[in-house]
C-alpha cells in the first residue's frame, strides 16, 4: 500500500477534479502491475494497473489507495473492471465518500465473491487526498499558504524589496509545490507589485504549471501584465464582484482570462468563503495561495486556510521591515491559530516546516 500511495501522489495537481489515486497489482509475491490516475483524471489508476498486469491479474491481490468508483462516467466502474479481471482480493486504503461510490464499490468487488480488506493506511490516503474530501464535504479546495520569510518573520524590507529571502534550493522546492497543486493565487497588488508569471520553472514539470489565480475586487489587474498576455497558453483567472468598474472589466473580457464572479462584502472586498466555493465548482480541489502578508491573513481570519509551507532564511531584517501575517484581531494568546508540525527540514541553508492548522477553540 505504501508503494500505492507513492504512485497516487505522481497525480497530485495534475488530476482535478478527481482523487490522486494508485494502485499495485500483486501474484504470487510479485507484481505484475503498476497504474496511478492519469493527468486530466482518466485512465482511473486500477485501469492503467490492469492494463499493466494483463492476465496475470487473475487471482492476484490488488492494493488501492482510494475506494474502486462505482459509476459510469467517461470510463466504467473500476470496481466492475478489477472483477471482470478476476482478482481475489482488493486491499483499500481510504473509502470514498463521494455519493456516486460512497461504498458501492465494496459492495460489488464482495457481491462477486471478492476478499476486501478497508482502512489500510486510511489516514496516509486521506491526507494524500485531502484536497479532495475537502471539496466533497466543506464545497471548498484545500487551501495552502505558502509563505518565505526571514528568520524573524518578515517577507519584505521597509521599502518592499523582497528578491530573493530564500536560496535557489528553496525557490525549486516553492516550483514544487506549484506542480502539486491545481491552482495557484495570488492578489491584484502582488500582480501590479512583483508581475509574477506563477509558472512551474522545473525542468520536466514546465507542462504542471497550475491554474494561475487573482483575487482582484476591482479588475485592476493591468492587461500587460505577464498573467494576462500568457492566459491563452496557461488558463488564468481573475476572480472579482459586481463591483468592479465596467470599464476595466471591458479592457480584460477583450484577452484569454477568464472572469470569475463571486460575492462580496460591502467595502467592494470579495467574499473569500464564496470565491473558493466558485473554484470548487469549476472543480479545484488543492490551492496554493503564494500572495502576500494580507492575503495569508485574509485566509488565516477567515478560518480557510489548511495548511502552511513556511520557508525560512538564515537572515534578519528588523521591526522596520514587513512582516509575513498581518493583524489578526487576537486578544488572547489561548486564541491564536494553533499549526501541527507534519514535516521539518534543511534546505541548503534555509529551512522549511510543512504544518496543518488547527484554530484554538473559544472558551465558554
């Protein structure tokens, strides 16, 4: 099952709005079959193992990081698919609670006489997958803040220069993460401050560049900016109101974003709960949010963040420079935003520490 998950995890970022999935066919003590979810979501993992493992899948034991579906979609069901091939056992890491399978997939592998064995390394598959169980049950994508700060926590010295806090090592594994996840946001004012292209830059990953995102209110995002003239090779989103001005929404409708309208709040701010239910539907299940301090606050505020990447350089820059989170409205420090550690190393001389969030409980 461990070797299952490492093959699930190649479609992270690539596979949206279905699970990362993978599976490993065994006969005998050998396997004859290896398959994960292809990019666009289809071939399904168990068909591609299958495929791989031809007839020398019957009586084997396939191991399934993700329950078998069990509707037909623009492929038939892989729970039919593995009965059809004459398994005689399917070991499963993580049920699927999507209510097309939610079960149903067991159910057909045991109705054809089919050993199953569930729960194996059930909580390593869901956090593989948390992405998308996030979408099933919160109608929202995981959300990822990405932060690189100074070893006293500032992203930005007092006049703004911010290039580069961390080494090379550091920036690669940032390009990392981009190809690991569907989508990658930034703000209208980190456009307008840095022009970023929001591109994966690793050599054999150009074509995992995510789906690049702006939360931009006002549509201010300039039409030369580098987001904008590359939108017809990398889909690009600008998320904005009603509010926006016609006439900027006019100068950007003439080029290859695509305009997201979502709600907003009465300043002419969007409404960050309705934004990330508009990019679930269009499918997203894994964000990463790489924008600035008030950006990663708004998310950290609003209770819609799930996880932190937080790289840190072996460097200060004072009380005078621009710190990583902005003000959180914390009185106590019972209250704070509680993160547990799931990952901590070295990267050349920068540091990075992988954590989930966990917001403190209100006392009565």
């Amino acid at each position: 099952m461990a070797a299952a998950l490492r093959l699930a995890a190649r479609g992270l970022g690539c596979v949206w709005p279905n699970p990362a999935v993978g599976c490993v066919i065994v006969n005998r003590g050998r396997v004859v079959g290896r398959g994960w979810t292809q990019p666009g979501g289809r071939p399904h993992a168990e068909t591609e193992a299958l495929r791989r493992a031809g007839d020398a899948a019957r009586g084997a034991t396939a191991y399934v990081t993700f329950e078998p579906c069990a509707h037909h979609g623009q492929t038939p069901p892989c729970a039919d698919a593995l009965v059809a091939a004459g398994v005689a056992r399917v070991v499963i890491a993580c049920p699927d609670p999507d209510p097309r399978v939610a079960g149903r997939g067991v159910v057909i592998l045991k109705d054809a006489g089919i050993e199953v064995v569930e729960d194996v390394m059930r909580e390593a598959a869901e956090t593989l997958n948390q992405g998308f169980l996030t979408r099933l049950s919160a109608d929202r994508p995981m959300v990822t803040l990405k932060i690189a700060a100074s070893i006293d926590g500032r992203v930005a010295t007092a006049n703004g220069h911010s290039h580069w806090i961390t080494a090379e090592p550091a920036r690669r594994l940032g390009h990392l993460l981009r190809a690991n996840h569907d989508a990658i946001a930034v703000g209208s004012g980190t456009v307008k401050a840095d022009n970023p292209l929001l591109t994966c830059r690793l050599h054999g990953l150009e074509e995992r560049s995510p789906v690049r995102v702006v939360f931009d209110g006002q549509l201010t995002t300039p039409a030369d900016s580098q987001l904008v003239t590359t939108s017809d090779r990398i889909p690009t989103w600008l998320v904005t109101t009603n509010a926006a001005p016609k006439a900027n929404r006019k100068a950007l409708a003439e080029t290859d974003v695509e305009i997201v309208d979502v709600g907003g709040h009465r300043d002419g701010s969007i409404d960050m709960a309705a934004a990330l239910e508009a990019l679930a539907a269009r499918g997203v299940t894994r964000l990463l949010v790489e924008g600035g301090p008030r950006l990663a606050t708004v998310f950290l505020k609003a209770g819609l963040a799930d996880r932190i990447a937080w790289f840190s350089a072996p460097i200060a820059l004072g009380g005078d420079a621009l710190p990583a989170l902005g003000d959180l409205g914390l009185d106590r420090v019972d209250k704070a935003i509680r993160l547990v550690p799931d990952e901590t190393r070295a990267i050349g001389n920068d540091m990075l520490r992988m954590a989930h969030i966990v917001h403190a409980e209100t006392e009565e």
